[in-house]
C-alpha cells in the first residue's frame, strides 16, 4: 500500500494491518531459520541410505597404472571336484604326418573339469488307488494314497518349497515367478496355483513358526523393531522380534504396545533393546537398552545445526561406551568396573550441565528420561549396544515389499510373516534354507522309474 492509502485507514484498521504484517513476519522468520538448518541425511538422523543423494564417483587414483594383481600375489581358483563323467581325448591320428596313432601308448598330459547343469524336465507321478471287499469282514475297503499325493494336490511338495523359496527368498513376484518356471524348467503355472503353493507352504510351516516364537519368549534378551506394510490397500506394520539364534515377525494393523504383548505373552526378558518409539517404551523387560546408532546419529545432527559442543562431548562419551566393552575379555574385571563407573560419572556431569540450542536440550531431556537405559549393555556381555540386529532383520522384507508394492490380502501377509520367520531363523542358524523348507513342508512324491526296455 502507498502512504496516501494509509492516511485514509482508521486507527483500528491500521492496528489489523499491523498484526497483519506481524504474523507474515514471524511465518516468513521460521521458513528462513528452517532453510538455514542442514539438511537431514543418513549421517545425522534416520533418514534412510536409499533416500540420500549419491555424489559423483571420484576418479581413481590408480588411473593409468597397469591393472591387475600385484607383483607376487598369490592367486587362488576353484579346487576341482570329483568328476561324475570322464571324457578320454584320444590322438587317432599324427596332426603332422598324418600316422595312424590309435594303437600308439598314451598317457595323460592335462585336464580340464567344467560343471555342468543337466536339463531339467518336471516329472508327472500318478498314484493308482486299489480297493476291494474284504472277504473276512465284507467291507469295502481302499488304499491310502501316499504322503504328497493327495487328489487336491496338483503340484508336488518339491515344487511348492521351490515356489516358496524364490518367492520369499530371493523376492520374485509371481509374475516373474511364472517366467522362471517356464524358462527353466518347461513348467507352466498359473499365478492363481502360485499364490496357492506359497499359502499352503506356509501353513505347513506354522507349527516351526509358532515354535520360534516360544524361544523368543524364553531368551534372555530380545530386540524387536518395526516397519510399515502395505497390506489390502491399507497401512499395517510389520514387527520383528529377534534374539541370538532366533527371529520371528508378525504384520499386524497396529503399531501399538498391544502388539508386543500379544506375542509375548506373560512372558519377561531380562534386556529389551530397543529404538524409542512409545510402544517399544512400554515392552516387557526388567532393563531396556536404547539404540545407540540412533543417538549417535541425532547428536551429530545437533553439532551439525548447532555446533553444539555438549552433543559432541556427548556422542564421544557414547562411543567411548562401545569401546569399553569390546575391551571387556581383555581388562581385569576390577579395572572394567571401574572404567565403567567412571564412565556413570561424565555421563551424570553432562547430563547437570545447562546445556544451549533446541537441539541439544531436547536429545539432554531424552537422555534424562531414558537415563537407566543409556549403559545396560557395559553390564551383561549378550546385550548388544545398538538395534542393528533387528533392523537387518527387517531389511528383506523391505525389499520384498518394494518389489511386490505390498500385500493384496491379510493371508498374504500372515503367509509372508509365517515364512520369513522360519527362513531368518535357519539363515542365522547356518542351515540349508531349501532344505529347511522341505523338511516342514514334506518330502516330495516318490518318484517310480521303470527299467529301460
């Protein structure tokens, strides 16, 4: 507005005006400090490493020198293995001369070993049911067909681990599921039988999921973590609860505290480690130990908006924790007890401190709050100081839902949770997943093969 159009407003008008002008200025005020902040990336919060923006690769320093090993490396192949077919090339005749060597002695002077994969065709086995009248009691009576040839079984138990294992594994959508089959194996199979296989899979696998779950609620120390899914068009959450030799995940619709009960039951770990999401506060543990990565990730992201010099000091008293128990094997126990106690003490002394910036203050209330659970690990040697384990754990269901987009059913995801539990607990066990599969679904038909004419 012009001066002129001023002096023409009234008192009133002009206050309005003012107050006006004086919000725009306090909006405008909080934009520009919020611009001014450093961005948030995978270094300083949780922003995810997929998210980040990847900078250009540098050039190598090792441009223009000669490639390969260094001078002196020793070089290692495969060992060869113990050949199943052997192929004798024989001379017949002198590539020179041309003289006919075939009765000639000769000896071996090189090999060669290639493997090989043989070509696979799916085998159709029928099952041919018998019955007759008994002749003692006069009853009908029939037959049973085998284990894994029941007349409402199209496909094989060996197939169905394979589906499964492909699908949940190695994240193939049905789609390209029904490719694989067809390319690799001349077996054709409708996306309807698919989902049908991985569904009946996993419900031969409950029972070993089930089992998995008691064990989490037997261990000692439990970590647990979660994550969004995407489940019938609807949000829902997908836990995972993870212990030393164990994981067992549920996808449910909430993300609430309610969840951790329902699988936990009455039970009570000794350590919950966990992030410092509201219902992981409220889990059952006699001590919780908060995630130590995440803490060190908002404290970098207070030195980085603040140049706060308590979060610096901070988050090397925290890695000065980590340091100290992986010492622990090699120091004298009176001395590790002391190095801990000590530690309690600079802890306590920053966290009296007045300490400047939002940031900083609101990560010292936090750690005032969550104070007990700042060093549970220095005290019990299995307790890890971080939540990694699960968020590994969670990690291929990630990639499962970004390749599928989701689950379009609830069997879907209870299917999914069912066989991921099973697969992560054989995977961190050092067993043989496929064989893992096979042994909770069943052994596959016997195969008959008649003697060659």
């Amino acid at each position: 507005m012009t001066r002129q159009e001023l002096e023409y407003l009234s008192k009133a008008e002009l206050i309005e005006l003012v107050l006006q002008l004086q919000d725009q200025v306090t909006e405008l005020k909080a934009k520009l400090a919020q611009k001014s902040r450093p961005p948030k990336t995978p270094a300083n919060s949780s922003v995810p490493p997929s998210a980040a923006r990847k900078p250009n690769r540098k050039r190598s320093p090792r441009k223009g020198k000669k490639r390969g090993p260094k001078v002196g490396h020793v070089g290692k192949s495969r060992r060869r293995a113990k050949p199943d077919v052997v192929i004798e090339c024989r001379l017949e005749v002198c590539p020179d001369c041309g003289a006919d060597l075939s009765e000639v002695e000769q000896r071996v002077v090189g090999s060669s070993q290639v493997v090989e994969i043989p070509p696979v065709q799916p085998v159709v086995v029928e099952a041919h049911r018998y019955g007759c009248t008994c002749p003692v009691c006069g009853k009908p009576q029939a037959a049973d067909y085998p284990p894994g040839m029941e007349p409402e079984r199209v496909f094989g138990r060996r197939i169905e681990a394979l589906v499964t294992y492909l699908h949940e594994v190695h994240h193939l959508s049905y789609a390209r599921l029904q490719v694989v089959l067809q390319v690799l194996f001349s077996l054709l199979i409708s996306v309807g039988a698919l989902v049908n296989l991985v569904q009946r899979a996993a419900k031969r696998l409950e029972p070993a999921a089930e089992a998995i779950r008691e064990e989490i609620r037997g261990s000692r120390v439990v970590q647990s973590d979660e994550t969004g899914a995407r489940v019938a068009g609807r949000n829902q959450w997908q836990w995972v609860f993870v212990t030393e030799t164990a994981t067992y995940h549920v996808i449910a619709p909430s993300r609430g505290s309610e969840v951790i009960q329902e699988v936990m039951g009455d039970a009570v770990p000794v350590v919950w480690v966990r992030d410092l999401w509201s219902a992981q506060c409220k889990a059952p543990g006699r001590y919780h130990q908060i995630c130590h990565a995440h803490q060190l990730r908002d404290l970098q992201y207070a030195m980085d908006a603040e140049r706060s010099a308590w979060a610096y000091r901070m988050q090397r008293l925290l890695l000065r924790s980590q340091r100290l128990v992986k010492q622990r094997q090699r120091l004298p126990r009176a001395l590790y007890q002391q190095a801990v106690a000590q530690l309690e003490v600079d802890c306590d002394a920053l966290l009296a401190e007045v300490v400047q910036g939002a940031e900083a203050q609101k990560l010292q209330r936090r750690y005032l709050k969550h104070r007990n659970s700042l060093f549970v690990f220095l005290y019990h040697p299995d307790v890890p100081y971080d939540n990694n384990a699960s968020e590994r754990a969670l990690r291929n269901s990630v990639i499962h839902r970004k390749v599928s987009g989701g689950f379009r059913s609830e069997v879907g995801a209870r299917a999914h949770a069912t066989v991921t539990s099973v697969v992560d607990t054989a995977r961190k066990r050092g067993q043989d997943i496929m064989a893992v599969l096979q042994e909770h679904i069943g052994p596959p038909a016997p195969v008959i093969q008649a003697d060659a004419p």
